[in-house]
C-alpha cells in the first residue's frame, strides 16, 4: 500500500531515513519508559554542544550557537548587535515571514529590498538605491538570503556593506553546503588557483550567519537552528543570550519527535487516499504535531516557543543528519543534472548557475507563466511539488502589511510568486520518480 498511495513529495519530512525515524522513535522511549529524569535528557545532554563543534570545523569558523530553530537563532544575533530601537534592517523579498518576524519581535524596522530574477537573490542594483533613498534613519544592517541554495552575488554586496559602514548577515537557512568564491573576496587571494578552490562556504563571508534545520531544509531535526560567527565581541553576547533563554517544554519536544514517526509510518502512506491528509490536520489540531509557521506568525506575532535553546534530542536528530550532509547534497546535485538534462528543451525556465557558485539545490526553482496551475495539476496527480513562494512573502496566508509590506514594493519579487515551482531535490527523491515528475511536466 505504501508505494501505491505514497506521494512524491517535495516537503512533509522530506530527508527522514529509516536511522533518522527510529532515532526518533528511540528517543521518544527513552523518556517514556525510561529511568526517572528521562524528560529532562530531552533538555539537556552532550549533543547541542557536539553539534556546535561539528559546525565549527565544517565550516572553519570560530564560534557556534545552537538553537531550537532559525528564528530563535536570528534573534539571538539582532539581540547581540545592540541597534537602537526601530533600526533598519534590509532584506530582500520573496521570502518567509520566519526571516522577517524576528526583525519585528526584536523591535527593528524590516526595509524591503527586491529580488534579482536570474537567481532569486537580492538584487544589487536596488539595494543601491534603497539606501540611496534611505532618509532619516540610515539601515544598519542588511540580511543577505541564498535562495533556495543558490549564494548571492558576494563581492558586491560585500563593497556596499563595507561602504555603506553595513553589518552583513547571512541567512544560510537553505544554504547549508553551497560555496561561492571569486578573486575579489578576503577568502579567495589565491588567483592563480582554479574557481572551485578558490571557493568558500555559505556562511563564512558576513559578520554573522544563521542557519535552520526545519523540516523541509537540507538538514532536518524538524525544529532547529545555529548562529556562527569569528567576532569575539559579538560571540560572546550570543552565549549570554543563549544561557539565559530557557529549553522548550517537553510537550513541545515530544511533537517534534513524533513528527517523522507519524509522517512516515501513518500519513505520507495514506495520503492519496485523503486518510493522511485528514490525519495531518488533525494531529495538528489536537496539538499531536506542531505546523511548520504558526497562525501567529501570519500576523506577525511571536509563538511562546521563540526564543528558546536548541533541546538534546533534537541536536541528535540533527547530528545524526549533518553526518549525512555530503550524501544528501552529491544527491541534490545529481537530481539537479537530471532535471537539467530532461527540461532544457521544455517550455520551462530553468535556474542560472554562475561559474563562481556551488548551488545547493534545496530545491529545483523553474519559471512556467502558469506556475500555480501546473502545481494543482500535479497534486492533484499525487506529485505535490512545492510552491515557494506564492507571494512576496510566504506562506500565501500572511498579512503582509502586518509584517511591513505594501503591495507594489517589488514588483519582481511579486512577478517570481505567480512564476515559480520547485522540484523536489531530496535524498527520498529517486531518479525513477524525478523521471515520473518530467514526464508530467512534459505534458503539460
């Protein structure tokens, strides 16, 4: 029954193996039937501050903070920054309101910058004139998102950080991997080697940088996030922080842990039949599982989980995941030559990858001028291909003037929500099913 009613999915637990499920499931035990105190190893244990030495040496930074998700984890770094009240942060549209909520619940002003429409990123040229234009209040920091796994244009932005007397932050929430390099950057002095070695990692080129292990990222233990960076001053301001804010409620924990078992034994496999559909939304009315963006949160308001410390358990679902990192993206990659090779002669547009980047391939973002008609279709097929974004600012039920956006701001980030669909990229996806996804796209 499994593989005729399961979907091919580009989200809803996506990465979970059969390790990362029974780890779950094990965990789950542990506390239940364990000793007394079994709940408490849920808070506190060895793993978060092994996760935070693994990504120390993975990306060769010097200071790693663990989360319990990336909002958490931006939070952190606006608290550390210590701007005045209603500072100006610039980011960049088409995004989600989990990278814009933390600027508005940290007391800051969000400042829209629009979208380049080759690679989805900020675009250079208007962030120029956003802070040309800026009056009154200069912004002080600009958050730099690498969409969907693709880096933004570095060099530049580094030159109008460092003119503009900007602090960059990266958000590497889809990024986890992704390498950009150039002649220009402080990281890259040796010209004379090749592009590829001249390259650095997603998350080593601003001052700071946040990454998220939600469900639907290139890692997942369902919730979670890291903060690094190698400025003393500004490390340890996050660690007073991070002592400070407490754990996540053990109710809360239990429902992330559930959220692979359930997705994979129970919903995923009875989801064409609608049974997993109604299952979803039932646990998550009952409180059984968590939603991946609060009804809160559409509205701009903060869930009383944020802030909190990255869990035990979670950090060893996460751990259990990084140690599979260089797997899951060589698959990535080889998905993404795939879907290159098969729609190169179709009607759709396909991403740009320049030379001086290692695209991650969260997902495979196509351009189609009926985007949201083909993604109903293929639902309605069992093949639930995803929709980031569907406005400027996801998921397509927020209240965008409740998080600071008017209608008309960026227009090209407007135009990319009523043009894109994403492929799924993910170590469940198999050439065979990639090969099925092709097919229906072809006959569209």
């Amino acid at each position: 029954m499994c593989q005729v009613f399961k979907p091919i999915s580009i989200s809803l637990s996506p990465n979970t193996e059969k390790d990362d499920i029974w780890l779950a499931l094990k965990l789950v035990f542990s506390a239940i039937g364990g000793p007394a105190g079994g709940w408490q190893f849920w808070k506190e244990g060895s793993a978060t501050e092994e996760l935070e030495n693994q990504f120390k040496e993975y990306l060769g930074v010097k200071y790693a903070f663990s989360f319990n998700s990336g909002r958490s984890a931006l939070m952190a770094i606006l608290k550390a920054l210590d701007l005045e009240s209603e500072s100006q942060v610039l980011l960049q549209a088409f995004t989600c309101n989990a990278a814009v909520n933390p600027i508005i619940w940290s007391g800051f002003e969000p400042v829209y910058v629009d979208c380049n429409e080759n690679d989805f990123n900020i675009d250079v040229e208007d962030l120029k004139r956003t802070l040309r234009q800026a009056q009154g209040k200069k912004p002080k920091v600009v958050m730099v998102q690498h969409t969907f796994g693709l880096p933004a244009e570095m060099d530049r932005i580094l030159e109008i950080a460092r003119k503009n007397n900007l602090i960059l932050i990266e958000d590497c929430a889809h990024a986890l991997g992704a390498e950009y390099g150039s002649v220009g950057l402080p990281q890259a002095k040796k010209v004379g080697l090749p592009a590829e070695a001249r390259r650095a990692k997603a998350g080593t080129f601003g001052k700071l940088a946040f990454f998220s292990f939600s469900r639907d990222k290139v890692i997942s233990s369902v919730y979670g996030g890291m903060v690094v960076t190698d400025d003393n001053n500004l490390a340890e301001k996050i660690k007073k922080f991070q002592k400070e804010i407490k754990y996540p409620s053990c109710c809360w924990i239990f429902q992330q842990l559930l959220h692979p078992v359930l997705m994979n034994f129970l919903i995923l496999p009875t989801y064409k039949i609608l049974a997993g559909k109604i299952i979803l939304i039932l646990f998550q009315w009952l409180r059984i599982l968590s939603k991946a963006v609060h009804w809160k949160e559409k509205r701009g308001r903060k869930p009383s989980y944020f802030p909190k410390r990255m869990p035990n358990a979670l950090a060893l679902l996460a751990q259990n995941q990084f140690k599979k990192l260089e797997r899951f993206n060589k698959h990535r990659k080889e998905i993404a030559d795939f879907y290159f090779e098969n729609l190169r002669d179709s009607s759709f547009e396909l991403p740009k990858v320049p030379n001086d980047r290692e695209h991650g391939f969260l997902r495979f973002t196509v351009k189609h001028p009926k985007a949201h008609q083909i993604i109903k279709k293929a639902w309605q097929k069992n093949i639930l291909i995803g929709d980031w974004y569907t406005t400027p600012i996801a998921p397509g039920d927020t209240k965008l003037r409740k998080l600071k956006y008017e209608i008309g701001m960026c227009p090209k980030a407007e135009k990319l929500a009523k043009q894109t669909l994403n492929l799924p990229t993910h170590i469940n996806i198999s050439l065979k099913q990639a090969q099925k996804i092709i097919n229906f796209l072809k006959s569209i």
